[in-house]
C-alpha cells in the first residue's frame, strides 16, 4: 500500500484497468468492505487532469454507477440479513454495537436523508446501505436517496478533484505549492469535523437508546 498512490503504479493501474478499478472498488466500499474508493475516486480525477489518459466524464461514470450498484447490493444483504445477525456477526466486519446503534438512531431521527449524506461520510457510507436494509427501509425511497447520493458523491468530488488538478497544473512554483497546501488543509478540517460529528452523534444516541422503545429493543 506504501506505493499505492505513486505516479508509477496508478499509471499502470488505471492504463490496465481503466474506469473499471474504480466503479469495482466503489461498488465493494458501498457495499461494506474496507476500500480506499474516495481517494481513488479523487486521484483518478487527478490523474485525468494531468495525464488526460482518462477522461473525467468516464471517471464520474464508473464511481457513480459503482455507488449505486454497490449500494443496492449492501441493502438487499443487510435487508437479508437483519438487525439480529447484525448484532450478533456485525463486529467482524467493523459494525460496533456503537456503530449499529448510530444507524439505527440517525434513521428513526432522518430517515432518507441518512442515506444521501451517509455517502459523505467515511463509516457511514460503507455501512448506509446495509443499516438501511435491516431497518426496513422502503426499497423506493432507499433507491431515490441512493441514487442522489451517488451522483453528487461522485460527481461532486471527482469534478472538484479534476478542477483543482488542472489549477495546480496551470499554475508554477510557490503558488502550486500554496494552492495545493490550502486545498490539503480544507480537506483536513472536513475530515476532523466530519470525525468530531460521528462521536457526537454516537453519544446522542446512546442517550436516545435510554428512552425509546424501538432502541431498546434492537439493543435487547
């Protein structure tokens, strides 16, 4: 993984395997496994703006395509599935108890919005689809918040990503540098903020879980 983001390898990676590596690992992350999809999503936007090997609309394409797909397949397992196997083989596969309760909270406070901006969200968009099956959600509002998700997801961020690649390209020298530290920052602090909203989020429902009766008994 050291070499993962080298010039080198993602040339080789993306000359071989073109969009397909990224719809693929979107897919797998969407549907809960472990993936580094919104960094490869963001340096093969990267990689269009300073190779033009790939093409940005192919880019949005395959993470688009690969989100929702992957997300349709989580929900159909989690919905399979349900809140009990959940609980009981979640936490081999990074669902916590916190983690569960956090789901099943932020759905009965939000309903479908949770899965539009879950994708946002690192631990929450790995698990969204498949918390969204097993709390019952209707397939067609699941399908519709999915789908919105994925297209500003992907969209969003792999059209950024290109804009601030082909900014750092025109640009030379200490303003290069600048441009890309400020963007570096930026991204920092939306992590941290996004990290700090999580813990927050997981403390308010264990509060919740106290005095609600559909918490309790997912938690039972």
């Amino acid at each position: 993984m050291d070499n993962f983001f080298s010039p080198e390898y993602l040339t080789g990676l993306f000359t071989h395997y073109g969009y397909g590596v990224i719809g693929v690992v979107v897919m797998l992350e969407s549907m809960g496994l472990p993936l580094p999809a919104e960094s490869l999503l963001i340096t093969g936007a990267l990689f269009c703006a300073t190779t033009h090997k790939l093409h940005i609309q192919g880019v949005v394409i395959a993470g688009i395509t690969g989100a929702i797909m992957g997300d349709n397949l989580g929900y159909l397992l989690g919905h399979a599935l349900g809140m009990r196997m959940l609980h009981r083989h979640g936490p081999k596969i990074g669902l916590t108890e916190k983690r569960l309760l956090l789901g099943r909270y932020v759905f009965l406070k939000h309903g479908g919005p949770v899965v539009f901006f879950g994708r946002f969200i690192a631990i929450l968009r790995m698990f969204v689809a498949i918390l969204a099956g097993a709390n019952r959600m209707p397939w067609h509002t699941f399908l519709f918040y999915n789908a919105l998700g994925g297209v500003f997801w992907a969209g969003g961020y792999a059209t950024c990503a290109y804009l601030l690649g082909k900014e750092i390209e025109r640009l030379s020298g200490w303003l290069a540098v600048a441009f890309g530290v400020a963007a570096l920052i930026v991204i920092l602090a939306l992590l941290i903020f996004f990290k700090h909203n999580e813990k927050r989020l997981t403390e308010e429902a264990m509060k919740a879980a106290q005095n609600d009766e559909r918490l309790r008994e997912q938690t039972s």
